[in-house]
C-alpha cells in the first residue's frame, strides 16, 4: 500500500496562486489583470478540490464515531439547527477569520460553537464580507439536501423573526457589545489614558456605534418572515409574494458559491 504524501495545502494553495499570478506580467490592463488572478484562484481551488480533499471527510468521521444509524440522522438534524444559529451571527455581526479551527463542535449533541466570532469593521463601520457565513463542501454534504432545506432554512429564518420581533430587548445589548467593539478599536489607534477621555471618545463614536447596531438590525429584519397584510386581497389581486425564506436561500447560494469560495484566502481552507 502507498500512501500518498501528505501536504501543507493552504501552503500549497497559496503557492500555485502565486506561480500562476506570476504568469501575467504581460497583462498590464487591471481589469483583465484582476479576472486573471480570479481564474487562477478557482483552478487551484478546484484542483484542490479533486485531488487532495474530499467532500466527504466529516461524513466519514461521524460515522465512525456514532453508534447508531439513528443517532447519526438525530445528529445530524441538531447539527444543521446549531448551525444555523451560529451562521446567523456570523451574517448579521459580519464576522471575519472563520477558519476551521475557530469552530467547535460537540460530538454528543451536535452543537457549534464558534468561540471567537470577530466583526469586520472599516474606520469603525460594520462592513459586509464577501461569503456571509461558513457553508463549504464537507458541512453541506454532510447535512445533505433535506436536512439544509428543512432544518437549516427554516431555522435560520425563525432565529430572525425571534430576534427581530424582539428588538427592544436586543437593542441595548447589540449597543454595548458593539460600542466595546467600536471603543476598542479607536484606543488601539490613541492614547485614551483616563476615564474622561474615553467618556469623550464614546460621545464622539456614538454615532457609529448606533450606525452598527442599525446594521445588525437590518440584516435580521431581510431574513426575518415578512407579514402579509390582508392576505385574502392579495391572493385575490394575484399579487406576487415571495417565499418568507428567499433571503435566506440567496445567502445560502453565495455561501456554496464556487466563484467566492475559491476568492478567500489560503487560511479560510474553503475546500474543506
């Protein structure tokens, strides 16, 4: 038996990028420079891909490591609803870093937990980031068509009606989770040596920090179900309603998207 050896692959990644990039010096235009390296990153990730790491890793561990048929399926349904939980915080507090080793996952319960979720904030500005949550090829495979339309949706979707229709109640604390976010980031760029300059600082960030929180609520609010008002007239009127889950379904298409996956750094490891 030979076994194939064993590689560094987000080096690897990262290096095939590279020698391919370093191809197109000839190309001077930078938009058709931009597209080249764009091309170069999918083939590699597709490569990668085909070659090296299979989409049926975690597949294959859990099924070692359960016992049971039935305790893989129950499994794998408190896994898709964990993880819809979670990928709602990553999208709506538009967090960045979410590499593998960030992740953590209860073999017994199925429960993840993402203990340390960072935001992306430009000059102190949530910004939105280019996959919304983490939802590469072993996690999709492993939940499985079924389990990703009917738990993972719709579970997504109900944490955002919660939340939205709760508001009043998230508010204060998304305001003090993100003004810590917000304070921090602008003393690490200052000198804020007592407790009267930082009460000046957070007068002066204040309206940032409500923009952020704005932010937030506004991504909830998008996949949260939209009520229909006098729905008998609407379906009289052949008023077209979309899915109460469509949202939702577009994120999930951008998160599986090839063309984004294969757009993130080496240390994201979207192949896995």
């Amino acid at each position: 038996c030979v076994q194939r050896p064993t590689i560094d692959i987000p080096t690897h990644f990262q290096e095939m990028v590279d020698e391919r990039v370093s191809r197109l010096e000839e190309v001077t235009d930078s938009d058709a420079r931009l597209t080249a390296e764009k091309n170069a990153k999918l083939e590699v990730y597709t490569e990668i891909c085909q070659q090296h790491m299979p989409s049926n890793i975690l597949t294959k561990y859990m099924m070692q490591i359960l016992p049971s048929t039935e305790s893989l399926c129950q499994f794998r349904k408190e896994f898709a609803s964990h993880l819809a939980a979670n990928s709602v915080l990553q999208y709506a507090l538009a967090a960045v870093e979410r590499t593998p080793t960030r992740f953590v996952l209860c073999n017994k319960t199925g429960q993840v937990l993402a203990h340390d979720l960072r935001s992306s904030y430009n000059h102190g500005l949530l910004e939105n980031q280019v996959l919304p949550f983490r939802l590469t090829r072993n996690i999709t495979e492993f939940i499985g068509p079924f389990l990703l339309d009917g738990v993972f949706v719709p579970s997504f979707v109900s944490i955002c009606g919660a939340m939205s229709l709760r508001r009043n109640i998230l508010e204060p604390m998304l305001h003090l989770l993100l003004r810590d976010d917000v304070i921090s980031w602008y003393t690490s760029k200052t000198s804020a040596a007592n407790d009267k300059k930082i009460q000046d600082i957070e007068l002066q960030l204040s309206d940032r920090v409500w923009k952020n929180v704005r932010f937030v609520q506004q991504r909830l609010d998008s996949c949260a179900p939209e009520r229909v008002e006098n729905v008998a007239e609407a379906i009289k009127g052949n008023v077209d309603v979309a899915p109460i889950d469509m949202k939702v379904r577009t994120l999930v298409d951008a998160a599986c998207c090839v063309d984004r996956l294969s757009s993130m750094s080496a240390s994201y490891q979207a192949w896995l």
